[in-house]
C-alpha cells in the first residue's frame, strides 16, 4: 500500500516531466550493511533535509517537498529550504500535484 507523500510524490514527478523537466525522486535514509567481521555498520545516504524531488526546470535548480494533507516540515527541512532558496533555487512545499 502507498502512503498520501508517495502518491503525491509520484504526481508530481510525472506532472514535472510533462513540463520538461529533469527531475528525481531523492531518497535519504540509513541502511544497514555488513562489514569487517560480519559487523552490521549503519552506512547514511542522501542530505539530512533535502526535499523528496530534485531537479531543473528551465535552467532553475527545483526542490520539491510532497507532505499528506496534515505532515509538517521538519527542523532539517526548513533549514535546506533556507539555503536552497539562498543559493538561488526554487522550493515547493506541496500536498498535491496541483499545487
């Protein structure tokens, strides 16, 4: 079953395409690998933040952050938005592909 941010994600990232734009869905996370030894060690991926679709649209860096109706952004979110927008890009914050 698909939770609302992933059907929203998913939207959005067909819509951006039908726009003409080159964008991705970005994942972050923590994933578990064996290492030396057979030791399990945490191995992080992806931007503490960063918004679930990146890309580029005409030129312009685009971050898009796909909540449900009633998600909220986290501290680390706001604080990439801060500086994606800083660094000139353009940061939705959206609950549908409409918006």
């Amino acid at each position: 079953m698909t939770t609302p941010e992933t059907q929203v994600v998913a939207s959005c990232l067909r819509l951006l395409r039908l726009r003409g734009a080159f964008a991705w869905r970005n994942n972050t996370g923590v994933a578990r690998l064996i290492g030396r030894g057979g030791k399990p060690r945490p191995v992080r991926f992806g931007a503490v933040g960063s918004p679930d679709i990146i890309g580029v649209l005409r030129g312009v860096p685009l971050g898009v952050e796909c909540k449900s109706a009633n998600g909220t952004q986290s501290d680390a979110q706001r604080e990439f938005e801060a500086g994606f927008v800083a660094a000139g890009g353009v940061y939705l914050l959206v609950r549908s592909a409409a918006e």
